[in-house]
C-alpha cells in the first residue's frame, strides 16, 4: 500500500513528524517498507530571474546572462534559446550534482567567459524525458524559492506492508485511523455526499445471492469523459498510477482513499440487462487487459445479454469499456466474497488493486456511501445526471458481541493498561463498547473481518500502545531434563564421529529424479510430487546415495581428488511417518591422501569405509553382524549387510560399476548406508565402565603365518585362534595377507597373550602356541606355514 | 726437571692437542695405563728406600689425581662436543609441511541447530519432531489456516498423491505441524523446539525448496507475552553473542497465533532486519487439540535457520548451503566438536 504523506494528512489532523509517523506505522504492524521524497534531488535548485541576456563575444549560439539568485547577481553562460530578460528559471550553482547525468557542477569557462552556474531544463532535472530549452518557471514564483517546493514535490511517498487480516488499511483512511488511535492525530470523516437523482435506473438487475450478497449500481447520464482535472492527476501519479481519464481515475481514487473499489460500465455498450452470477464452464471473457479468459463454473460474473462483461471484483471487460467518447455509464459498487473472488482470481491470474482488496475484505457498510460519493465526484468532474440507485441484496454485516475482560491485557499480553486507555483505543479503532459488570462486551466495526475473540481484542490494544511497551521478563526455568533424548542425541554425536573419520558433511535435497532413482530401488508412486518444482526433483529419495553421487561429480568435475561426504537425513520407503527412516549414509571415492614427501598416495578402498562405519558402532556401543553382500546398487562381491538378528541396520561396500556409470562418477567409488533409529539404544542405565585389572606379568608377543584355503574369511581363522585358550587374554592383529596359488592364501598374525597371574614359562608358551595351531587345523584347515 | 714434571707436562700438552675420544684414551694408556708411564714409575717404587717410597708415593698419587681430574675434564668437553657436532648433522628442515591428517567438517546448517538447541535446551525445551510428509489436517487445518490461505495453494506447497485415508499429503510447508503433534499427545505443560526440513516451491536467490525452521511452543497456565519477549532476546543475545542486540517485536499475522509478532534485530548499526515470526498460541489452535483455552495459553515462535546461520557467518548466497562444493563446506563448515 502507497500514499503521500498530503494524502494522509487529508485524513488525519496530526501534527507529528514524518519520522514519528513511520515510527507509528511500524509499531502498529502497518511497517514501513520505504519512503521515498521525490523532491529531494531537487532540493538545491531554486528559483532565479535573468536580469539581463547579452550575446557571447565568442560563441553566436551561446548568452551571458547576468541572474538575480535573491541574494546577489551572478553571471551564467547559456546556451538555451529562450533565456531571455526577464525570464524566470531554475539555478544550479557549483557543488550541486545534476540530476540527469549525476555530475557535480563546477565552475566554468565557456569560451572565455566565465560562468558561475547553470540554468535548468526539465530534462536535466528528470522532470520530462524530453525538453527544448531551459524551464520557464511560473512569474509568480519567489526568486530563491525552492524549486522543488514551488512544485509542491516535497511530498514523501510512504510504502508499507500489510498483512493479509487487514484489508482495511488498503487505504489512506484506514491507516489514518490507525495512527489516529495512536493519539498522533485525528481522523477526519470520510466525504459523504447525498446526490438527487433526477430519473430512474434505467437497468434492471437480476442478482444471484450466492455470488453475490450485495451489489448496488445506477446510471450516469449526459457526461463527458475526458482527461481528469490536474489535481486528481497528480495524486495518482505520486502513487505511481497512470492517470487514463476522469472516469477511471475517479474509480481509482476512491479504491486508494477510502477503499472502496468501484467499476464503471459503458452504460451504452451494455446489451439488454444486468444479471450478478455465478459462470458456466467455458464461458469467454475478454478482459480490460486485453486478454481472453475462458471461465470455469463457480466464478461470480456480471453479465449482460450478449454474455459476461465484467470478472466481479477483479476486472472489468473490454466490450464495455470507457473511453473518451462515453457519455453514460453504469457505476457499479458491490460487495464481493472475499473466498470467491481469492479463487477466481488465482484461477484467472489476474492481479488487481480491487481483487487485492476484496479479497482481504472490502467494508460491506460502505457500499452505498461509496456509490454515493463517487457519484458525486464524477458529476463534479464529467457533468450529467444521476439515475436512481439500483440496489439488490444486503450488506453482510452483523453485529457481534465479543465478551472481553481488560485484565487479559495483563494475563496473555504482558502489560498492564488501565481500562479506560483500553476502551479509548477500541473506540478510536471504530469497536463499539457496552459495558456491564462482570466487563465488556465488543462489537468489532464492519471493515474488521479478523476480529472474533478475545486475543484479537488484546493484540488491538497491545499493537496500538507498541509491543515494546511489554515488558520482557527472563524466560527459562532451569531445564529438567537434558534438550535431546539419547535416541536423538545419538544423531548428533554419529554426525561427529563420521567428521572425525574425515569425511564432510553435506546437506542434499529430500527430493530427486525418479528417473535416477530407478537403480535404488526407485521411488513408489505414493512418493512422487504432484507438483514438482522440475523433473529432476519430482520425487521423494529412497536413498540417499543419489545425492551423494551427483554431488562427486559435481566436486570431480571442480578437480576435487579426495572425496569423503557423509548427509544425516531422512529417506523415504512410503508417505505414512514410519516410512521415513533417518539415514548416516557416506561415501568415498579417489584418494584417500596426497602424494606428500612422507607419504604415498593411494585410493580409498573398502576397508576405509568399513573402518568408518565401525567407528560409528564403536560410538553408538554395538557390534552387528556382517554378512556378505548387499543390495542391487553395490558390488555383489565386494559389499557387506549389518544386521541385528533378523533387522537389517546397514550396508557397506563398493558401488556397482553400473551406478557409477549412471552417474558419471569416476573411479571406485565405496559407500556406506546406516539405518540410524533402527541401531538398538544401549540398555545400560549407568555410564560407569566395568573394572580393569592391570596385569604385572610380561606380555608375550608371537608371529604366526597359516595357509588357509582362498574362502576361508579373517574372521572365522580369527575366531579359531581366540578359542584355543580362552582363560587367557589375547589381542590380534593381522600383518600380512597373501594368495599362494593352488586356491591358497597365507594369513599372518601377531598375537599378544596377556598373562593373568604368574609370568608364563618357555614351555607354557610352547603349549598355548601349539594349541593355537591345534584349534586352526580343526576348525578352519589351515596350516602353520613353514 | 724431574721426570715426573716431565711426564705430566706431555700429558696435559697432549690433552690440550687431542681431539677425539680416540686420542683421549691413547694418551690415558700410555701414561695412566698398565703398561702407561706413571703406572710403570709406581711400580718402580718398590725398589726404593721406605723414606722415599713414602715422599716419592705421595707425590705420585697426587700427580695421578692431577692427571686422572684433567683428563675427566678434557672428556667432557670432548663428548660435549661431539655431541654438538652430532646434534648438528640431525638437522631437519622443520618448516616442512607435516603428514596431512584428513580432516572432515560438519555443515554450517547443522552447527547453527546444535547453538540453538543447546541455547533453548538451556531454558528447560526438548526436542520434538514429526515427518517431513505431513497431512493438510497437521500442516494447515489445526493450524487455523483459512480454507482458501494462499500458502495453501499450489505455488507454495508441495503435495503429493492422498493417503490411503483420503487425506491430502503435503510436504510440510513450515515445522508447525510439530506444535500440533506435540499438544494431541502430550498434557501441558509442554515447552518443546522442533527443528527440521521444511518445503515449499519456490528457487531463486533468497528461496530454497528445502529449507530448515526451528519451532518453539510453550503451553502452561501463566506463560504470557512478556515471556515470549524475554525468551527471544535471550536466545538472539546468546545466539548471536551478543549481549546488548537490540531486537523489534512489532505486530505481524499468522493464523496459528494470536497476538502475533515478527521480530527484527538491529543489525551491525545498520538497519532492521526480520528474522523471526512468534506470538501466543491461537485459542482456535489449542481448541483443535482438545485443550481448553480459557484454562492454557503459551507462545510459539519459528525462525529460519539458514537465515540465521548468514548472518552470524556472513554466507551470501543462500543456494550454496544444498550445493555440496567441497570448496565451500571447507571454508564454511566447523571441526566436529567434542561432546559430553
């Protein structure tokens, strides 16, 4: 919404400051989103007269004019045909910046002579796109006036924001009411007139209710259209309107002023007479923008003989127009459903000032004095005769009581304020009050849709004496429990254990292509957007892998060569909340580091990201068991599923070559996906650690190598040589492994036997050794390799 | 010159000339060794009188002492010095790079949720959470949205196929689904935050599809505006570390509150810049879970996290939070922080 502050102040008394007035539009939730002076890049430039036009001694087309600037006489080169003696014009003098070409004035010498400023054209100023010679300024005007001021151009133009409850302040009277309730001024009345009509309506009406509850119009006769006088011009130009002629700016003004949208029918291009109603579907509307509209059922139309004329409350249509060769109209002001003309109108997608304004709500009680007025100004301005008014239907308008206790004020506001302050405010505001003695009871005003209970009354009464006057009082009881349940805040530490592996966290889109989301299962059709914002993300991920693999690309394709990304997100199986699963999935692909003068590099492979996800279950305190292979979209070979009993809560392994090829990723790419909520929460209650015995005894550290046949797994000869002795304590690791030929591999293992209560003997050593080679030979056929 | 002066006058010339611990212990042997010149003058003195085996003994044990001490000495400096020269050839050049450790980062958007749980976590709120598919009854409906609400409408919300129970899905367009969730299955009091994704079809430079929001509620007995007043600064002050922000409560409209506010922050002495909407929770909205609204009341508050997040790091381009360049999450993105 835009106004000029002379527009408000025609209806508001106020004193205030244009500062203190934005303060106020603000606080009220009428906020401020610019203001703007038009005149101030003109302010330096004022009026002069030119005392004296001599021609140049050097140049034929130039003058030397001597100026009077009101306070002394300066003499100026001009080039422009029309100075002349006696003229008056607009200065610029040194130092101020033209507005035109933004550069700062100086003295200069024009051939010789010198010249100690400038006289104006419109066009230098921005006045006029285009201008012959330097202005000629008004006799009237005071030398060493402000131009800008002679103009009347220091009128600032204020731009606020409103909300969608309230359409009442569409208009300049609305938001004056506003700031009047603040106590910064007072609000005038509206205009009202009482026009005389001097014959009947010639239209009859047939009105449709449900399209329409109210809807009053009449004829205007014998007028003349043609430019509107100057002052309504200029008022709308400030607001950045095009003037188009006196009978539609008339409209436009009081749609701006008071809120009121109105229409105006070439009465004489109407086709027999006027129906209000509801559209058929495939009906043709050619609109005042020009366009043609086919109708779906359902939108309220005025219509004609000939067919639908009018969009109600949105657009008129082109076959009755005016235009300066109208001599009737029909003047139409109505009250149009919000709900009705907020679907028709996204239907259509017409953006209007009067659809903007019944949509929010159009004052039903100023249906007819808005007629009235508006019929009045179009015969002061065009001429003719009124008809009598034509009127169908009833404002829709009760008057509700609303109980309201002013304590409440204190109770969910925050801030006390006496009763009497609080029924001045609501009176300002238009409620009407009945007081008994348990309280109040509110009527709120016709042009209040928003207001039905009692927190609406406190936010009145708050918003108009400023939430900053609220008090705020320290908020936060000290927390009894910790903010994250350990199911939630397991997420978050996962999250950190994976960045301290070394990978980085990224944040991808929920949604992906179906297309692409074939090779992971694809996405069930429950799961794909009705309304896509593009087909690339037209549905919900099954996985998030997809994500994860564009954004290597991407990353490749900017050099990266070490990639370790990780997303802790939602995956989705079907629409219900149980199909949603929290996922921990990461990937790597390249280098897992640089060449550097210390180190080789050399490529990830599926081993570091095994050590990741086994970082992450070390965190989260479990141990899940792996079986060979995952799903479709990894290598079948070389892949691995975690489970707990029968509950899959993982894959790792290498992507499928097919994937990668999809995805354009190069190089082996390995990848983890962990079901996070499935991994089951730790039932310890305490988070002490169990008892550690330090042992005194020497460890004893032992190499052994075993020829064991290709399949058999490191954890299965792992498991046989921890169960050759299981009083004692052994840590393994595995140092070397190697293919022998013949189906063979070597496997070998440092072992560290930890003594528990006397150090061990030669031969005790010999016995545990022997018994180690013993349990491997029985349980996985291997062979202590000479 | 006797020729005990003579002897100790070679030695100690031969330490001062001597230069390596080799050397040292030549010149010990020849004259402190079994065969050396002194050693061989003690043995000598059995074959002398009493009365000058004693004179002659003392003076040869006090010339050994003189020798044993200077030679100790030249064998410090000696070590000394070959420890030096040593230390000298192990130089290393130690302004090289060292062995890089991989280092990953955590996502700016996920530092900003864990500062504002852990600040709201302060002030006695738990986490909530509810689905990123929501039904329109959670998304819109409860929330006293108006049948026809633009943000209803198809340019902003992102539906999808209904449910098997005839209900229109959507992806939730905001996480005040999760107020609802909350207050249909939990008693009040209640005071919860609820971080998550949120949806809506929009893509340019200061909109995303998918964004994140994090919802307050509070519902109890007393909780009035003035603690919705003082929650907010608290958790702008703490958030944005900055003990004296000057924060703008000023009237807006949502249709889940009332009365509603949005709130802007006084930012770098410049200007007002809003970051967040709040205001008492709507009777209506409270009705619709079947709590009574002459006997609760409270406030809710939801605010943008990456909105948040660009102004307290000074990230521009909203797109690039959802553009996983390595590149950028380096040089945006935190060390993971240790937690309890």
């Amino acid at each position: 919404m835009r106004f000029t502050l002379s527009w408000l102040k025609e209806h508001l008394d106020t004193k205030a400051s244009l500062e203190e007035i934005s303060e106020k539009l603000t606080s009220l939730g009428l906020v401020v989103d610019k203001i703007k002076n038009p005149g101030e890049a003109l302010a330096p430039f004022t009026v002069c007269e030119i005392i004296e036009a001599e021609k140049h001694p050097n140049a034929d087309r130039l003058q030397v004019c001597k100026v009077q600037t009101g306070n002394e006489i300066i003499q100026v080169v001009c080039g422009a045909k029309n100075a002349r003696k006696g003229l008056k014009a607009v200065l610029a003098r040194p130092g101020h910046i033209i507005p035109s070409t933004q550069q700062v004035l100086k003295v200069g010498k024009v051939r010789d002579v010198e010249s100690f400023g400038m006289l104006c054209s419109n066009e230098e100023l921005l006045l006029e796109e285009t201008s012959e010679g330097i202005i000629e300024v008004d006799p009237k005007a005071p030398i060493g006036k402000s131009y800008a001021e002679w103009l009347e151009l220091n009128d600032p133009l204020i731009e606020i924001e409103v909300t969608p409850n309230r359409g009442d302040c569409l208009s300049v009277h609305g938001v004056a009411r506003d700031l009047a309730a603040t106590g910064i001024g007072t609000l005038k009345p509206l205009k009202t007139a009482k026009v005389s009509s001097t014959f009947p309506c010639p239209l009859s009406l047939k009105i449709d209710l449900e399209a329409c509850p109210y809807f009053t119009g009449r004829v205007i006769r014998g007028l003349k259209n043609g430019p509107s006088p100057e002052w309504l011009q200029k008022k709308l130009r400030s607001i950045g309107l095009r003037p188009i002629s006196a009978l539609v700016d008339i409209t436009n003004f009081f749609t701006y002023d008071g809120g009121r949208p109105l229409h105006v029918f070439d009465a004489d291009k109407i086709k027999g007479n006027l129906s209000v109603r509801l559209s058929k579907t495939g009906e043709i509307f050619k609109a005042l923008d020009e366009k043609t509209y086919t109708l779906s059922d359902e939108m309220t139309v005025i219509a004609d003989d000939s067919g639908v004329i009018s969009l109600a409350g949105i657009m008129g249509g082109e076959s009755t127009g005016c235009d300066e060769t109208t001599q009737t109209v029909f003047l139409e002001s109505a009250f149009f459903d919000p709900i009705h003309t907020s679907i028709t109108g996204r239907a259509v997608n017409i953006i209007s000032d009067s659809r903007h304004r019944f949509e929010r709500g159009v004052d039903p009680l100023s249906t007819l004095p808005g007629l009235e007025a508006a019929t009045q100004m179009i015969l002061d301005i065009c001429g003719g005769e009124a008809s009598q008014i034509l009127a169908e239907g009833q404002p829709p308008y009760e008057e509700v009581e609303i109980p309201f206790f002013t304590i409440r004020l204190e109770t969910l506001g925050g801030l006390a304020v006496d009763p009497m302050e609080a029924e001045k405010i609501l009176n300002s505001l238009g409620f009407k009050l009945i007081e008994d003695e348990n309280g109040y009871s509110i009527i709120p005003p016709s042009w209040r849709f928003d207001i039905t209970q009692e927190a609406d009354l406190v936010e009145e009464i708050l918003r108009v004496k400023g939430y900053d006057k609220i008090p705020s009082v320290p908020y936060g009881e000290r927390p009894e429990q910790k903010p994250l349940a350990p199911a939630q805040e397991r997420r978050f530490a996962i999250r950190d254990r994976l960045a301290s592996q070394g990978m980085t966290e990224v944040i991808t889109w929920s949604f992906m292509s179906k297309e692409e989301a074939k090779l992971f299962g694809g996405i069930d059709k429950h799961l794909v957007l009705i309304n896509p914002l593009s087909q690339d993300l037209n549905g919900m991920r099954p996985s998030l892998l997809p994500n994860l693999l564009k954004a290597t690309l991407q990353n490749q394709n900017r050099a990266a060569e070490t990639i370790a990304l990780f997303e802790v997100g939602p995956q989705y199986a079907n629409p219900t909340p149980e199909g949603q699963s929290l996922m921990a999935t990461g990937l790597r692909c390249g280098l897992f580091n640089q060449n550097t003068w210390c180190e080789k590099k050399r490529p990830v492979d599926i081993y570091d990201v095994k050590a990741d996800v086994l970082a992450l279950f070390e965190l989260v305190g479990l141990s899940p068991q792996i079986e060979a292979n995952g799903p479709s979209w990894y290598h079948p070979g070389r892949s691995g599923t975690f489970k707990f009993g029968p509950q899959i809560v993982g894959y790792f392994g290498e992507l499928h070559p097919r994937v990668l090829k999809a995805f354009d990723v190069k190089g082996p790419t390995l990848a983890f996906e962990i079901f996070i909520d499935r991994l089951p929460l730790s039932k310890k209650k305490t988070t002490a650690k169990p008892k550690l015995e330090l042992s005194p005894y020497q460890v004893v550290d032992r190499d052994f190598a075993f020829v064991v046949n290709q399949n058999v797994s490191a954890d299965t000869l792992i498991k046989a040589v921890v169960k050759a002795e299981p009083s004692l304590k052994m840590s393994l690791s595995i140092f070397d492994v190697f293919a022998m030929g013949d189906g063979k591999k070597s496997i070998a293992l440092r072992i560290r036997i930890h003594p528990k209560d006397h150090t061990l003997t030669e031969d005790e050593i010999q016995m545990i050794s022997q018994k180690i080679i013993s349990s491997v030979e029985k349980n996985v056929g291997g062979v202590l390799r000479q | 010159m006797n020729q005990m002066e003579q002897l100790k006058r070679t030695f100690l010339k031969g330490l001062e000339e001597v230069s390596t611990l080799q050397g040292l212990e030549d010149l010990r042997v020849r004259a402190l060794g079994k065969k050396g010149d002194l050693t061989l003058l003690m043995k000598d003195l059995g074959q002398k009188t009493p009365e000058e085996r004693r004179t002659l003994g003392a003076e040869l044990n006090a010339l050994k002492d003189v020798l044993t001490i200077a030679l100790e000495e030249r064998k410090e400096i000696l070590e000394e010095d070959g420890l030096k020269e040593r230390l000298v050839s192990e130089t290393l050049d130690v302004t090289l790079p060292p062995r890089p450790r991989a280092t990953g980062n955590i996502h700016p958007l996920s530092h900003v949720m864990d500062q504002a749980i852990h600040i709201f976590g302060q002030m006695g709120f738990v986490v909530a959470e509810g689905p990123d598919i929501e039904e329109d009854f959670y998304n819109f409906t409860a929330l006293n949205f108006p049948p026809d609400h633009p943000a209803r409408q198809e340019q902003d919300t992102f539906y999808l196929p209904s449910s098997s129970t005839g209900q229109p899905l959507v992806l939730r367009t905001h996480t005040s689904p999760v107020q609802i969730r909350t207050m249909l299955k939990t008693q009040p009091p209640i005071r919860i935050i609820a971080p998550g994704r949120t949806y809506r079809s929009d893509y340019d430079a200061t909109h995303t599809p998918m964004f994140h929001q994090i919802e307050g509620l509070v519902i109890d007995k007393h909780t009035h505006m003035g603690h919705l007043k003082g929650c907010l600064e608290e958790f702008c002050r703490l958030f944005f570390e900055d003990p004296s922000l000057k924060l703008r409560f000023r009237p807006g409209y949502f249709p889940f509150t009332e009365p509603s506010a949005e709130v802007d922050i006084w930012w770098k002495g410049s200007s007002w810049l809003e970051i967040l909407g709040c205001g008492m929770v709507h009777p209506n909205v409270l009705r619709n879970c079947d709590i009574d609204p002459t006997e609760y009341q409270g406030f809710a508050f939801g605010m943008g996290l990456e909105r948040i997040a660009m102004l307290k790091y000074g990230i521009e381009d909203l797109r690039l939070f959802f553009e996983s360049d390595l590149r950028w999450l380096n040089h945006y993105g935190f060390a993971p922080e240790a937690r309890e």
